[in-house]
C-alpha cells in the first residue's frame, strides 16, 4: 500500500495527542516503521500494516493508503 500524505497520517497521531513511539507501540509497529512512513523514507507498507494504522487512528479504509498496484 502507498501513503497518500505523510503529512496527514502526523496530522492525525499528534491529534491523538501521541509521539510516533507511543503511536507505533499502539499499533504494534516499531518506531522505525512509522518514522520512515511519516519522514518518506518509505512510501509503501504491507495492507496489514495499512490497516492496523489507519484503524487505530479510527479513520476510513484508503483514507491514507492506496492500493501499490500499478498493473
């Protein structure tokens, strides 16, 4: 899966109220994960991973994801 915008996914963990550790450790993701997907170190993620972050911060499915198929 690719993020749609890394500023909209640390847009919503510091509304949370959350630091990337305390957000990472609530999705049972390593720190380094979240920061790489936030910084663009890392563009893509495996859809499980996609799933767990964007329900954990209770938002809609593909809000920010997309699918990385480019068939």
């Amino acid at each position: 899966m690719r993020i749609r915008s890394r500023t909209m996914l640390a847009d919503y963990i510091r509304l949370l109220g959350l630091s990337e550790r305390g957000f990472a450790r609530r999705c049972g993701l390593s720190h380094s994960t979240v920061n790489h997907l936030i910084t663009g170190r890392r563009a893509t993620c495996s859809a499980e991973t996609a799933a767990v972050i964007e329900s954990v911060l209770n938002c809609p499915p593909g809000l920010l994801f997309s699918s990385d198929d480019r068939g």
